[in-house]
C-alpha cells in the first residue's frame, strides 16, 4: 500500500488496544508494504495479530497456513469476536463438512472473509488449489513455520510443499512466523519458503517473569502432588511424552483431590475439546497431557508448566515453558530429569533413517546439556536460539538460585581448544570428549586418531567434564557449531584470542542427576531411612511374629520396613502406599505398625514428608487379575505363563508379589500334580520353623538342590505365605 496508514487506529478499532507490542508495528509495516517477512517471536509475544490486521486493513483475503485444527478454531473464534460479520475469517480443514466448505467458498468469493486458516494438507488439495487461483489473495502467512525444518521440534514434510503450491495459486507477498527457531532452523525455513531476502525481525527470546527448574526424576508423581497442593487454583499444564503416562498421571492427581483432565491425540475429539474447553472457562485446575496441547491456545494465566519427561529439543521445551506466565506474571517451568528417559528416546529412534537419527541425537544432546548443566539455564536457553545473555545471574532459575561449585579450567580450555583445531575443525562434542579421554572406539581408530600425539590427553579427567567444558565454551562464545554440519565444533575468534592470551576460565560443576536417578515405584534406599524406628519396627515384628509362631518374614519384609521409616506412615490408608503391603497384610498386621510410628513422629516432633499423604491409584495389574482368575478356575501354572507370554519363573515372581501384599492364592492343584507330598511337607516344614529367613538360597542350601529344585521351593513358598502370613 503507497499511502500511509494509521496502524494504531487501525489497531484500536480492531482489538481495542492502544499500543503496539515490541516490534509489531514494524513488521506490519513491512508486510503492508509487500515485502517478505521473517518473524522471530517468543510465545505471548503477539505474533497472530503481525498478519491479523493487515489481512484487516489489505483488499483480498489472506491465506494463514496453521499445523492444527484446534488452533485454526480458537483463532477464528477470536477474529469473529472482534467483528459483526462472522464471515471475516473462516477455516478450512478437514474436519468441515460439504455444506460447511461450500459456505466458506461462498463467503470469500463474496469478499466478506479476510482470514482463511488452512492445514498444509489441505492446501494440497486439487479442488482447493483451482478454488483459490480464484481468490483475491492479499498475502500468505506460514504460522508455525519450525515445522518446515527437519531441526525443528515439530517437523511435518507438507510444510516442505508450500512454496510450489503458492508458486502455483499464485504468488504473493510470503510472512513466515515462529515462537522457536535456532539460526539452523531459521536458515532451513528461508531456504524451504524461498525467502532468503526477507527482512528478518527477530524479538529477544527473554521471558524474564519464567523462573526455570530442573529435578532429579525421583518420585516424581509425589513431587508434583506436593506442588500442586502448594499451588492451588493455579492454572497448570503438565506434560507427559507418552499418552499411556498421561492417562497414569492423570488418575493420581484426581485420586488425590486435584483436579485435573486428561489431553491426548488418542482420545475421541469430543472428550478431548470438552477437557481443553474446561481448562480454558477454569472447571479444572490442571492439564495433563501430551504435546499436542497448547500450541496457540491462548490462556494467559498459566502459572506452572511442569515436564514430566523431558521433551525431545529444547525447541520444544522452550515453546512448551513459554505457555507460562504469557499475561506478564508469575511463571514457574519445573521439568524432572533422568538420563534413562534420553535412552528411552534415542531407543525409539532405532529404525529411522539414519539422517533423522543423526538429527535427533543432537536435539537430545542439546537437551541434555541443558538439563545437566549448572551455568545459567537462561543463558544456556538463549544461546541456543543465537542470542546472548549478559548478565552473570539471572536470579531466576536453579543454578542461579542455588550455584554450584567452580573450579579453574585455563588450562582445560587450551587443551579442548587446540585439540579441535588439531583436529582441522571436523567433529562434533562427543567425538572430541573421547579423543581427549583415550577412549578405545572404532570412530576414533578409523581415523587413526588413536595415534595423535594429543590423544587421550585430557584422561584424568570423565567424558562428561569434557563435555561440560564444550558447553560451557558454547555459551562463552570461544567455540562455535556450525550452522550448516550442525553439532561439529568450530574455534571461534575469540577462542583463538584466547589461545594467543590465556586467561583465568571457571568451569561450573555439572549436575550428577544419575546417582539419585531412582524408579517411581522403589520405595527407597535405606540412605533417608531413621534407624531407630527401623529397629522398632523389627523388634515389633520380631515380637508379632513370637506371639503367632511366624516367621519374622512372613509379617513384612525387610524393604517394607525400610520404606516405613523413610515415610512414616501413621493410618493403614498411607500404609497401603508402601511397597509389599497390600490392603490383606495392611489389615492383619498394619495396626500395631502404624500406632508404632505415630507415638515415634509425636514423641521426636518428626516433620513427616508430605509425600506420604499422597493416594496410590489401586495396582490394577491386569496381569495379577487374569493370574488370580485362571488359579481359582484351577488351570495349571505351565498353561497360565504361556498364556500370558511369560516363563515360569516371571509367573512365581508375579505370584510371590501377590502373596507378599497380602493376598491368598490357594495353589495345592498344581503343587499335587508336580512333587510328592513328603517332599512338600519338607519344604513347608523348612520354611515354618527352621528358616530366619525366606532367602531361596539359604532354603536350597539347607534342603539340598539335588533333591530339592528351586522352582519346587519357590512353589511351597507361595503356599506357605498365602496360607500362614494371609
């Protein structure tokens, strides 16, 4: 348009506000201009209104390429808000019905529409491309436009097609939009879209109200009750990797008394609209769902994003954290952290084509270093996205808030720096944390690397200080990785500056996340147990079983008690949370445990863990059902493993933990049919008065394994604890 328009009356006829935020009014400006334009945006920067009032102000509709149909629904909703005439902006998808697209068609040759939100997919289509060709087109926006690029988190292969769809509509002037884009990915999309020379405006990726955490994985669905109880009536969104871990986490919360729903691309679209709506009008406190959730939804209140496993990029990670706190308040982005979960991911890269394996070990390995490193996780977050951080404490993440120790690594550095450039600049961070530890491997050999003067130089020292120190030179800017071979290490000017001047270099002590790595359901090292209530309870044991002429062992095992003075559990509902208890030995012998504990935590002032008010979901193992079942209709236990995929070991242990929590299971059918009653009642005998305890090998010791087989043994144990302990 030649003649200068009046942006901010525009902008307050349109939506109502006064003002412009960060460089809006620029980008509008060029748009209106018919310029390509590149936008560089964090979430709650105010992207959707850069193409929003122009396609407002401009003759002819705009064309907005959107990845997701609840997205396309929640803008159009808002558009139509803002306007009498419905028509204004309308979506095509395929969720749309004939009448409804022959009323769109309709309305936009009429004139009336000047947002038409369309799916890449849809796009595609031969009908609607020849529709189009007859559309008065003002401009096309590509929202989202990350999932153009193979580096981005969010990668779709139709997003690949649109320059020659457009070329084909029509060409026009192209507004490519994105909260995520490292210069990799940036470089990938105007490359994709035909923009090279697109002006480019990019806003700091800064959330300055986002506080940032990362904790170790250890009990986590108990952390995460706790923080909710911390926080209630707080918009939160927790995000799981598995919709199976959605469904699991969701349970918890609501047995809890939180008031959670669940959000997943498995449900039926009615069940999976009707949750989003009732977190958006405030009926539930907490999503829990899968990444499918939030990508637009505009709620600006959210003020806790939890990441119950770690996203795949910290992309993702940072467009999932940046739906906190988007109205300008209070932020807290908590993600849980354990290095299995990375090996769970790159397991299920196995199979790709290489090149996307290639890709997605070194999103996972930028992920990682921001999770294990103890330098600022803003300035870590804002490298990534090529921008830097000055400030030497942002106050508002962990490693800022609680500093780790630091140690002088001048002369690391020299070493790290010269060995990348010995090495002529040709390879990545964990290439070159092996070559300066020795390692014995194939890659290093196959270069005859192994015989380099500097090999191995640096082996008083773990791989992983290496790799800290290559992240730590990253942020400081004295190494660089290249855009186009990303993830391989370039020295960069002022890293060979440093090799002419050295000077004092501090290395920040990583995070040792592993050694306190432990599985949600394991119910603890005896590290946190209080040793005084263990001996209590075992001499209250020891007593319980006098009194019923028992084995000590048949009451609780010795990992139950453990857990009990970890926990302190002082009602028979808590105590059904500790492992080996089931609500039959809570019932028959929880009573004088919990007592025991209660008058222990009042008489020492003991501040229980508020972890150990937390519900379990009832085990509903189907696997322990179906076995329980099949024993009752006396089928044998050979046919039952097998039709249940395991062996007949796997089928003892299920069975021995049926038995240890307290449930009967009569097994004398099949005891009768494999061994001769004398050799039973040896092994029941053994097990009733001459055993301190239900240890296999003692019994096999003892009894004799030629005589004896250990399956036979396991077997009478399982009769003689269902019948004697339950």
């Amino acid at each position: 348009m030649k003649e200068k328009v009046d942006l901010k009356a525009h902008l307050k006829k349109h939506f109502g506000f006064d003002t412009f935020k960060g460089n809006q009014e620029d980008v509008i400006e060029n748009v209106l201009r018919g310029k390509d334009t590149f936008v560089l945006m964090p979430t709650g920067g105010g992207k959707s209104l850069c193409y929003q009032l122009p396609a407002l102000i401009l003759p002819g509709t705009a064309i907005i390429i959107s990845p997701l149909i609840a997205l396309m629904k929640n803008q159009v909703d808002a558009m139509r808000n803002f306007s009498e005439d419905d028509g204004i902006a309308h979506f095509l998808n395929s969720s749309l019905t004939k009448a409804a697209i022959a009323n769109v068609k309709e309305d936009m040759l009429a004139g009336k529409t000047k947002m038409l939100y369309v799916a890449p997919e849809s796009l595609t289509k031969e009908d609607n491309i020849e529709f189009l060709k007859r559309v008065d087109i003002s401009f096309y926006a590509v929202d989202e436009a990350h999932c153009i690029s193979e580096w981005g988190h969010d990668f779709r292969p139709e997003y690949r097609r649109i320059r020659p769809i457009i070329e084909e509509i029509g060409s026009k002037p192209l507004i490519a939009l994105t909260a995520t884009a490292t210069p990799k990915v940036q470089s990938d999309i105007q490359k994709s879209l035909g923009m090279a020379g697109s002006m480019v405006f990019k806003s700091s990726f800064n959330r300055p109200n986002l506080y940032y955490e990362v904790r170790s994985k250890k009990h986590a669905t108990r952390q995460i009750i706790k923080i909710l109880k911390d926080n209630t009536a707080k918009s939160v969104i927790i995000y799981c990797l598995s919709r199976k871990k959605v469904e699991e986490l969701t349970q918890a919360l609501i047995v809890n008394g939180i008031k959670a729903r669940a959000y997943h691309a498995g449900m039926d679209a009615s069940t999976r609209a009707a949750n989003q709506d009732a977190f958006l009008m405030e009926e539930t406190d907490v999503i829990v769902a899968t990444i499918a959730f939030g990508m637009g939804i505009d709620k600006p209140d959210v003020r806790l994003v939890m990441h119950y496993d770690i996203p795949k990029s910290l992309e993702g990670y940072y467009q999932e954290t940046g739906r906190a706190g988007r109205d300008g308040g209070e932020g807290k982005c908590i993600t849980f952290y354990s290095y299995k979960d990375i090996q769970k991911l790159e397991k299920f890269m196995q199979g790709k084509p290489i090149a996307e394996q290639e890709i997605g070990r070194q999103l996972l390995f930028e992920t990682v270093s921001y999770a294990e490193s103890s330098i600022c996780r803003r300035k870590i977050l804002l490298h990534y996205f090529g921008e830097k951080y000055h400030p030497e404490n942002c106050d508002t993440c962990d490693n800022c808030c609680n500093p780790k120790e630091q140690s002088e690594g001048k002369e690391n550095v020299i070493l790290m720096l010269k060995s990348i450039l010995a090495l002529k600049e040709r390879f990545k961070a964990d290439y070159m944390a092996a070559f300066l530890t020795g390692e014995d491997n194939s890659a290093i050999k196959s270069y005859e690397h192994d015989k380099h003067e500097l090999f191995g130089a640096g082996k008083e020292k773990e791989g992983k200080y290496w790799n800290a120190v290559i992240r730590q030179l990253l942020v400081a800017g004295l190494l660089i990785k290249e855009i186009e071979n990303y993830g391989i290490l370039k020295v960069s000017d002022d890293g060979k500056e440093f090799l002419e001047k050295p000077r004092s270099f501090m290395i920040t002590q990583e995070h040792d996340f592993e050694s306190s790595d432990m599985d949600e359901d394991s119910g603890g090292g005896t590290a946190a147990v209080d040793p005084e209530l263990f001996s209590m309870l075992r001499d209250l044991r020891k007593k319980i079983a006098k009194k019923k002429s028992l084995p000590p062992f048949v009451i609780f095992q010795d990992p139950s008690l453990e857990a009990m003075a970890i926990h302190y559990p002082i009602t028979l509902e808590e105590m059904l949370n500790i492992p080996g208890v089931g609500s039959g030995k809570a019932n028959r012998f929880g009573k004088e445990f919990v007592e025991l504990i209660k008058n222990h935590v009042e008489q020492n002032e003991i501040e229980r863990p508020v972890d150990m008010v937390v519900k379990s979901v009832a085990n509903k193992s189907k696997n322990k059902i179906a076995i329980i079942q099949s024993i009752d209709r006396m089928i044998p236990l050979d046919d039952i493993a097998s039709s249940r995929g395991i062996d007949m070991d796997e089928l003892l242990s299920e069975l021995e933990s049926i038995v240890y929590s307290g449930t009967r299971v009569n097994i004398d059918y099949y005891i009768d049919q494999v061994m001769d009653d004398d050799r039973r009642d040896d092994i029941f005998m053994y097990f009733k008065e001459d055993a301190e305890t239900d240890d296999i090998s003692s019994a096999l010791e003892e009894l004799g394994e030629d005589e004896y087989p250990e399956e036979n043994i396991r077997l009478v144990r399982v009769k003689f604890l269902s019948e004697v302990g339950n």
